[in-house]
C-alpha cells in the first residue's frame, strides 16, 4: 500500500484598517477596560460596529474550515489602531485602550480551536492611524506576551518567505495603487503598480514575489496575474488590495470623493508547493440613505 503523501498545504489570511477606537472601527465586545475609577468595563458597541463585529466571527469560521489543519499565517495589513488625529470620530480616545482594542480584535484568531495559528505579523499603516507606528509596534508586543508561542512582530514593509512553497514570496505593505477613479479604469492603476515592481525586482536580478498585498483603500482588488518574461521564461504575480473591516466617515467620504460602496473582509490565499487558490472573503455594502417620497 502507497504511503500517503505528507501535504505541505499552508494558508496566509491578508486583513486591514481594522481601526480600534474609531467610532465605527472593528470591536470587540470582549474588550475591557479600565475606566477613570479604576473599574473594569467593556465598551458598548453600535449598530455599524455590532455588523462588523458579526460579519467578521462568519469570516473567521470560514477560514478555520478552509485552513483545517494546515499552519495559518495572520497578515494585519496597517491602521490597526485609529489615532488620535481625527478627535472627531473617536470612542476610544486614550492610546492605551486602542492598543487593548486593537489586540483584542485579533484575539479570536489565537483562541480559534479549530484554527493553527502559527505566525502573526502587524504591518505599521498610516501614521496618522498609529502614532508614527507605535499603534501597530504596541499591539504586537502585547500580542506576543499574551501568546508568546506564536511568533508575533510588528514590521513595516514584510517579505514573508514561505520556504515550503518553493520560495515563493508574499510582500505585504500598507499603502499601494489606488483601486481605480473611474468605473471603466478599475484595475489599471493596480496592474501598472504592479508590472513595475516585478521589473523593478527583475532589474535587481531578484524573483518578484508571488504576491503583493496592499491595503489603506477599504476596497477589495485582485490584479493578476501579470506575466513578465525574463532570462527566457515567464515569470508571475499579483497584487492584492485588501477591504477593511470599518465603516466611511466625513473624512473617508471626502478622500474617496463619495464613493457609494465600501468592502468589508479579508483574503485567504491556499497554498500547496504554491499558490493554489486565493479566496476573497467580503461583503459590499452600499452606504447610501435611500427615500421613496
């Protein structure tokens, strides 16, 4: 009888802008604090954030089944955390309950029983969202000591090299393309962005990564994969622009000159001696006060 093969079957879960302390941020309603008193509490949630907060519990039971029993990797893709700069839109104003806030949202990934939860990586976002970086750095240390056997870091511009896949490489950063201004250029600003870091690698007599995560935009975005050939053979990648799991405010709605639509979800990308499969997991939402009158 034929020994079973041993699988080398991996999946690398891509989320972002999750946002704690933002009024419509990402929460979880586990999260305790301590208040002014020296009393414990939690903090209540609002109707956008108790949608979030169920929408993302489905997203997670759809991984753990997806990933089964094969090692998951965790990328937070930036602005874990909201900032102070915005006063306007903040619940949590204090830093220090933001960084509890944001640990707390991926508190589920490390408790997940079905879920192998092996490395986790924080990547720095907007400076306006984490103090300079310093929301991403704090939530990961703090991650780190509460669950010191999964390897947990903060980084501001990641290459994770997944040696069992071939080598293949998955280059996570916060800011990227733009998804795209008008409906008929969706994509182009993304496909150029990318095909110019795959030369740029190439150049540098470097292999591109197989994928390029990116985030910021609160709008999902898979581009590719492009083709590029090279010392006479092809060579491929991607790039993955990943939803958010926050609501739009004044200053979102002003930045993405009103877009009607925001995406909620992550993205979970299979690997088997290399990249299989990528499976988006998001939901659209029009944002829009519709009246019959």
């Amino acid at each position: 009888m034929a020994r079973k093969r041993k699988t080398n079957r991996l999946v690398v879960v891509l989320l972002s802008d999750t946002h704690a302390g933002h009024k419509l941020g990402l929460l979880n309603p586990s999260t305790v604090l301590t208040d002014e008193h020296g009393e414990a509490y939690s903090p209540g949630l609002n109707t956008t954030q108790r949608y979030l907060w169920t929408l993302y519990q489905e997203h997670i039971e759809r991984v753990a089944e997806l990933a089964g029993k094969s090692p998951l990797i965790l990328i937070h893709n930036g602005d874990i955390t909201q900032g102070t700069k915005y006063s306007s839109h903040l619940t949590l104003p204090l830093i220090s309950d933001q960084v509890i806030a944001g640990a707390e949202n991926l508190r589920p990934w490390y408790e997940h029983p079905g879920i192998n939860l092996q490395t986790v990586r924080v990547i720095v976002g907007t400076a306006a969202h984490g103090w300079e970086g310093a929301g991403e750095v704090l939530v990961a240390n703090r991650l780190a000591q509460q669950w010191p056997k999964i390897g947990t870091k903060p980084a501001y511009h990641a290459q994770l090299v997944l040696k069992k896949q071939g080598e293949q490489i998955v280059d996570c950063a916060h800011h990227g393309p733009f998804p795209g201004g008008r409906k008929w250029l969706e994509g182009n600003a993304a496909r150029w962005y990318l095909k110019s870091a795959m030369l740029d690698e190439l150049v540098d007599g470097i292999t591109p990564p197989i994928v390029y995560a990116r985030a910021h935009y609160h709008e999902y975005r898979h581009v590719g994969p492009e083709r590029v050939r090279a010392h006479g053979m092809d060579v491929e990648s991607r790039i993955i622009i990943t939803p958010s799991y926050s609501g739009i405010d004044d200053y979102v709605r002003r930045a993405t000159r009103s877009k009607r639509k925001i995406d909620h979800g992550l993205v979970a990308l299979v690997f088997e001696d290399g990249l299989r499969e990528v499976v988006p997991l998001y939901k659209e939402l029009d944002i829009r006060t519709r009246e019959e009158l």
